[in-house]
C-alpha cells in the first residue's frame, strides 16, 4: 500500500494519538487535529485522507467533511463512529468509508488501500 497524508480529526486525544502513532507505524505521513483546527490543517497539510470522528458535535467537522464530499475526488473521507448502526451512520454521512470504534486495525488498512 502506498502511504497516504492523513489527516486524523478527533477531540479525543488518547484515541487519536495512538491510531496516529498506529498509522504512522506503517508508513502513512499523519498529522492531528481537534475540530477547532481542522479548517486550518486542512489548508496548510492538504491531505488526501481525512479520518474523522463522525460523532464530533462540532460543526466544524460537518462543515469540512461536507466541503470536501462536495469536490469528488478530493480526498478519502474515513468516519469512525462509536454508537449505533453504522448503516445509519452511512446513510447520514457523505464519507466513503464508514468504520465502527474501538477500530479494527485491519478493516482500517483496506480502507485506505482500496480508497
């Protein structure tokens, strides 16, 4: 798998700091963000993944992962969701990938080889 600029959006630091160390690991160049910053990362690392928390309350992350699905083609959009159905979270989201917390590492890695 070739490696990705990920861009990994999270509030919760614990968890987005080891998936980032976990993706780092394997070669991907990661940077973080929590929903405060990700329009201003976004800009400046001008990644071609973005993982995302799809349960962030904060509307700057609906905001961008809307901005970006609006432009095919510009980016792989990754939603991790902790709660309910994720064919719910699907059917509400405009990513590509939908993937359930705790992450499996694996379905993680064919997302990004097959995105």
């Amino acid at each position: 798998m070739a490696p990705r600029r990920i861009l990994l959006v999270d509030d919760e630091g614990s968890l987005r700091d080891a998936l980032a160390r976990a993706l780092i690991s394997e070669g991907h160049d990661v940077q973080v963000a929590v929903a405060a910053e990700v329009q201003g990362r976004l800009s400046q690392f001008g990644p071609d993944t973005v993982v995302y928390d799809a349960d962030s309350p904060h509307p700057a992350v609906r905001d961008v992962v809307a901005q970006l699905a609006a432009r095919p083609g510009a980016c792989l959009l990754i939603a991790l969701s902790r709660g309910g159905s994720l064919a719910a979270v699907a059917s509400e989201s405009p990513s590509q990938v939908v993937l359930a917390r705790p992450i499996n590492m694996e379905e993680l890695r064919r997302a990004l080889r097959d995105g």
